[in-house]
C-alpha cells in the first residue's frame, strides 16, 4: 500500500494578482478548503502570508508610528496616546474598503424595511394592480439582501484582519520594550502583570473592537435616517422612544465606564495572582524542601478570593 504524504497546495494567488471577484467571495481559499474536505490539512498547506502581515514588519511599523507620535506630543507639549500611533497603521485604500462596505451595509438596513412594508402593504389590497412593481420590490429585496451579506462579510473580514495584525504588532512591542528595561524596572514589574497584559488586554483586540469602533461612527447617520423616515410614515409619536433611546445612551456609557474601572481592579488581582502561582511554580523544589506547602496553600486561597 502506497504512503500517502502531505502535498502542498498550490494556489496561482501567490504568483499573481486576487480578482475583484476573488476577494468578494473568498474564492482564493477553494484551493485550502478543498484539501480539507479529502484529509487533515497541515500548518504547510495555507498560504504563506505577505510582507505587510508579519509580526516583524508589523511590530516595526508600529514602533515606527509611536515614535513619531512621542516626539509630536513632546513638541506640543501633550501626552502621547497609542490608540493615535494604531489608527495610523491602517492605510487609506483599508479605510476606504471599511468606510464603502460600512455605508453600504447602513443603506441595506435602511432600505430592508422600507422595501418589506411596500411589499406587504401592496399585497394587503383588495385589487393587486402594478404587477411589475411587485416583482420588481421582491427582486430588489433580494439584491438589497446579497450585497448587505457581502457587504457585511467583507467589513467583518477587515476588521478581524486589522485586529489581529494590531494585536500582533502590540505584542511585539510588549516584548520590545521587556528586553530593554533595566533591573530596576524589572523588579518593579511582575510577571503576572505582563502575562496578563498580553493574554487578556491586547488579545481583546482581536475581537469586535475594532467593528464597534468603525460602526460608531455611521450610527449616528444611520439614527437619523432612521428617525426621519419613522416620523414621516408613523408620526410625530415615535420621537418620544428615539429621545428616551438617546438618554439611555449616556447610561450605557456610565456602565462602560464602571467596567473598565472594575476591569483595572481585577487586573490588579489577576497580576498578583498569577506572580504567586509562577513563584510556587519556579520554586516548587525549594517549598518542598523546607515544608512550606500549607503556607502558600493558604496564600493562593486568600488571593483566589
């Protein structure tokens, strides 16, 4: 019986140029998920990735874009802020990837309900008349739908892409900036404090935060329209609930607020948690030694409270 071996996947993307249509509906991955459907594909068989999306080029990019931004802020005499040096990494044809699928995806949902109320109150008549107005609103539902799907899967793409080659590149200069503190520094940072920074806050990155930020700024446009065309066709009524939808904002960010406080606090418990368990780890020989598992028993117990 003949072995089988691993085989890597060739693709012709990594010679030329994605089509449009490629990148619209991923085609460029067929070659991966195809593997996968006849065996266990291997770490060889995806795409090896650009230039633009190591860790090394990202992390130098970055380290790039705050020093920039530090020295700036020196001159003016302000302090500096990494959410600045990270929104510069994002180029200009990504941001206008992200800004036309996000307009497209807040017109789809504008036009979803108006297209739907046409449709069944034309259909709720005694006497159906236009026809072709009929067919016509149900083929465009269905368009409005195929590109508010594309539209969405792209913007999620993107967003997930650019969290992941943040987060990357934060890690990097997290690991940076350790090799070239001095001792004292060292002994004034724990290794809890690192671990957690790197597991938790920077790995948050990779989620929707970056979606939520680039949504933010189409929902006040979107909360308008919305209003507008909910006062033309119900009345001057439903501004009642849009004014007490817009209290209920300042609340929300109140709770916000008071969960990144807490966050802060856990933080604090999660580092000196963390330390403990990496002292007993290294020095497990030496607490056997001397009989000293009672005590950090109980100090793990009263840290885990």
């Amino acid at each position: 019986m003949a072995k089988t071996t691993y085989q890597r996947i060739t693709s012709t993307t990594q010679a030329e140029n994605v089509s449009f249509l490629s990148t619209l509906l991923f085609r460029w991955m067929n070659d991966v998920l195809k593997s996968g459907n006849e065996r266990a594909i291997d770490e060889n068989d995806f795409l090896s990735l650009n230039e633009e999306c190591t860790a090394c080029f990202l992390t130098e990019q970055l380290q790039s874009k705050w020093t920039d931004e530090t020295a700036n802020s020196k001159r003016h005499d302000k302090q500096p802020k990494l959410w600045k040096s990270v929104l510069k990494m994002l180029t200009t044809r990504e941001a206008m990837i992200l800004f036309v699928t996000a307009t497209m995806l807040l017109f789809c949902r504008v036009l979803q309900p108006l297209l739907l109320g046409y449709l069944v109150k034309s259909l709720m008549t005694a006497e159906l008349q236009h026809h072709f107005l009929l067919y016509g609103c149900t083929l465009a539902l269905g368009i409005n739908e195929l590109i508010g799907s594309l539209s969405w899967h792209q913007f999620d793409y993107r967003c997930e892409i650019f969290g992941i080659r943040i987060s990357s590149a934060i890690k990097g200069i997290v690991y940076i900036k350790t090799l070239l503190l001095s001792k004292d520094s060292l002994l004034r940072i724990s290794t809890g404090h690192v671990i957690d920074l790197v597991s938790n806050d920077v790995q948050r990155l990779e989620g929707e935060t970056f979606m939520l930020l680039f949504h933010a700024a189409h929902f006040f446009l979107e909360f308008l329209i919305v209003t507008f065309f909910a006062v033309y066709f119900i009345g001057w009524q439903v501004i009642v609930g849009f004014i007490l939808l817009s209290i209920l904002l300042p609340c929300f960010s109140a709770l916000s607020h008071g969960g990144a406080v807490l966050r802060l606090r856990t933080a604090a418990v999660s580092d000196r948690r963390i330390s403990l368990i990496n002292q007993v780890v290294s020095g497990i020989r030496a607490i056997k030694t001397n009989a000293w598992e009672d005590e950090y028993r109980k100090k793990i117990k009263n840290v885990r409270r």
